[in-house]
C-alpha cells in the first residue's frame, strides 16, 4: 500500500495524455518511473511487444478513452468485470488496467534482476480480452473518503487498544521516511484529475502507512491469541477499505467524464 501501484501510473498518466493534458514522451517517462523499461504484448495488429508511446498512441485509435485500476485481492475482485481468464491474471499480479472505450485490459508481468539496491526491473503488460460491464466494487470518491475515515478511526482505537498504533522507533522511522517521500514528490496524481481525487489518494496512501507499521511490528502489545486476532481483525477491513479508496482515486477522472 505504501508504494504506488504500476497500474495506478499507467491509469494515471495514461488517461492525463489521452485527456491533452500531457504529451506522449511525459506519459511514457511517468509511468516507467524507476523502472528501466515498460513494453505491451498482444496489442492487436502487434506481433510483438511494443513501447509504452506506440502502445498508447494505438490504444487510443482503437477506441480507448480512459483507463481505470483494478487491485483484485483473494475473495475481493476489486476493479475487475470479467472474463474469469482476465481476472485470475489480474488476481495473481495484485493489479491490472481495464480500458474504457474499448475492451481490452493490461495486466503487468515484472522481471527483476541484479544486487540487492541495483535491481534491473523491466515489466510486460499484457493486452488481453475484458468484459465490457461496471467494475466491481468500486465507490465514488465521497464514498470512499467517508469510509476511510471512519476505518480509520475505528482501527486506531483498537491499535492503541492494543498497542499497535504506531509507536517505537520503527514506527517513527517508517513515518519519517514516508514524510521525506512526500516532500520530495508533491505530485500525487497525474494533471487533470479533480482535487479530490489527490485528497482521497493521499489519505489512503497515510493508512497504508499505519497498517504496515502495525504488521511490521509484529505482535507489540498483543500477547494473547485473542488479542492478535482482534489485531488481524482491525486491520483486515481498513486495508480493503484503502484499497477501495485507492481504486476510487485514480478511476476518478474516468468517473467524472461519464458523468459529463
């Protein structure tokens, strides 16, 4: 939850170009990010895997208008509409890219290679079949930023209960690095997606933050079975609803066009 989503860059930058907001190079550069390479396989008309610039550019003249995030986790299809092939795909990637506009989606295959702090990643997105229909679970921006209020609330209350909050050095250090991380990149979203949108993205991006502190610190106050469970049971529902509101973020100027 901490780190951004690869779809979440891709649905960003993908839908601030097909919008006009930004040239194809800025697109492309965006989403590779830290990465050293992003190529598409299986785009029609493509016998082999092509660069983020092309593969966007022909998105778009096959019918594509936005993009959306999927973050499918077990027994919660997030973001997914079919077929059952596609989202057992997205399911083991953790995430995936559905097209709006047209009826393909993009799931990413990672290849990491190279020493620990010099690491080699190039990613595939695989072009694949969806089904055209409303994507699963997915509230509206106020849905999901009352919502993950309320999360909030309710499991720092039993995180303190249970001495689980966020306390300690390694809380601290994890709260510091997340600060630094902030301050250096303000730009949360891509241009063109509402304020809002950023708002709702940042906050779930801050109970990230508690959730893995909280699982990083291992048991902390919570010596008993019971009170470990009450912990999972803390933190299960808050997680999904972080992810939910995360989804929601970055589907948001997609959302907003159809409501137009």
């Amino acid at each position: 939850m901490l780190s951004e989503p690869r779809s979440g860059r891709l649905a960003a930058w993908g839908n601030a170009l097909l919008a006009g907001f930004v040239s194809p190079d800025d697109a492309a550069s965006a989403i590779v990010g830290e990465d050293a390479v992003h190529r598409v396989e299986g785009l029609p008309g493509e016998s082999a895997p092509v660069g983020l610039t092309l593969a966007l550019g022909r998105l778009r003249t096959l019918g594509v208008t936005g993009l959306r995030v999927a973050l499918p986790a077990p027994g919660h299809p997030l973001g997914l509409s079919g077929p059952p092939e596609f989202n057992a795909r997205a399911l083991e990637a953790e995430e995936a890219v559905v097209c709006h506009g047209a009826a393909f989606g993009l799931v990413p295959e990672v290849d990491e290679a190279g020493p620990a702090g010099d690491v080699h990643v190039e990613v595939v997105w695989h072009c694949l079949p969806v089904r055209e229909a409303p994507p699963a679970d997915v509230p509206s921006l106020g849905e999901a930023e009352r919502e993950l209020a309320e999360a909030l609330r309710e499991a720092t209350e039993v995180l303190s209960r249970l001495d689980l909050a966020g306390s300690g050095p390694v809380a601290e250090a994890a709260i510091d690095a997340y600060r630094a991380r902030a301050e250096r990149g303000r730009e949360v979203l891509a241009p063109g997606y509402p304020p809002r949108a950023v708002r709702v993205l940042e906050l779930a991006r801050r109970v990230g933050l508690l959730i893995s502190v909280a699982y990083e610190n291992g048991q902390g106050g919570a010596v008993s079975a019971s009170e470990m469970a009450a912990r999972t049971q803390a933190l299960r529902p808050v997680e999904r609803t972080a992810r939910r509101a995360q989804v929601a973020a970055y589907n948001a100027i997609v959302e907003q066009r159809e409501m137009r």
